[in-house]
C-alpha cells in the first residue's frame, strides 16, 4: 500500500467495508456515522490514504508497519475519528467522520499495525490503532442495525457499527478491497503493494 492510494477497507471477518455518508449521529457527538456496509459497488466506502501533519508520506511511498496516516472519507472529505464519546450499539469508543476538507485534529490519527511483516500490502491483513486512545478499529456481526435497536425509519438499516476498542483480536483485523492504487515511487512502476 502507498501513500495517496484511494482504497475501500473490509473487515476481515465479516467481510464489510468501512462506509460512510452525510449522515450524522443522533447521539453522542453528532458526528458523521461511520459504519460497515456489505455492498461492495458503494462509492461511499472510499478513503484516500493521507499522512498526518508533520509526517513525510508522498504519493507512491510504501506504508510500513508503525506509520501514522489519516484515512479521509472521498465523498465528504471528513476523516476518520474516534473520541471517547460511546458508539451507539456497543457503548465503545464512538467513530466518527471529522473535519472539513480533510482537515481536523489529533483525534483523525491512527497507526498502521502490520499483522505479518513490515509494509502494508493489498490483500494481507492489518489493524489501525488510534494515535490519542490507543483503541483498534473494529467491527464485528453482534453490532448490526436493525428495527429493534435504529427504528423503522433507520437510514443506516443493516449496517454494522464501526467502533474503537482495546484489544488487536480478530475483530480489528481490515484488509484492503476495490480502489485506486498507486505505484511504488521507487522508479519501478507497476510494483503494487
């Protein structure tokens, strides 16, 4: 994977992809709803890989295990975030779209974990750990939106929730999907990560 790529994210277990839209949350922080979406045509799971302020990431570097990136949502330019206000379902951390422009605040930082070997590559499987927090980003199948718990007019109606935790298990294990790639800028084009 490289700096700039514009990628979706699906989580490894449930096979859904990170989502989000100009929705935002009726509780907590209010914040645009970040969640998991089965449907793998939304153009609405796309996040372009972005260094944090102060951190050298150009178009086409290689991203290794340890590296601290934004992940900004294409379509409304928030990036990801969590706090510590509670995620509607699981009463974890709350995650979040923040900022405008793809411009926020610490909170929108994560560091790429590598779940075997140094850099982050297509297909293979990694977690992000939250900079402020130190919570995974995670998903899992028990934290659906359904009738029960989102009401009959539930825009987000069979959606998981996306939510930060303690803890590198299975649950925060993502890999990346569809999208655009850069290569390598290592002066050998059409090595992809």
């Amino acid at each position: 994977m490289t700096c700039g790529s514009l990628i979706k994210l699906q989580h490894v277990s449930t096979g859904f992809r990170l989502h989000s839209h100009s929705i935002n949350w009726g509780t907590g922080s209010g914040q645009q709803s970040v969640t998991a979406m089965e449907h793998m045509d939304d153009p609405n799971s796309l996040w372009s890989i972005r260094p944090v302020p102060g951190e050298s990431c150009k178009q086409g570097s290689p991203l290794r295990s340890g590296a601290k990136i934004r992940l900004t949502h294409s379509a409304t330019g928030k990036n990801l975030h969590t706090h510590l206000f509670q995620s509607p379902l699981s009463k974890n951390q709350e995650v979040t779209g923040f900022g405008e422009n793809g411009e926020g605040d610490t909170g929108d930082f994560w560091v790429v974990e590598v779940a075997s070997g140094s850099t982050w590559r297509r297909d293979e499987p990694v977690r992000f750990r939250h900079v402020d927090t130190r919570a995974f980003l995670k998903v899992t199948s028990r934290n659906r939106f359904d009738h029960g718990n989102c009401g009959g007019n539930c825009p987000i109606m069979g959606q998981l929730e996306a939510f930060a935790a303690a803890g590198a298990d299975e649950d925060a294990l993502w890999r990346t999907a569809e999208g655009v790639y850069f290569p390598v800028t290592s002066g050998r084009w059409g090595l992809y990560l």
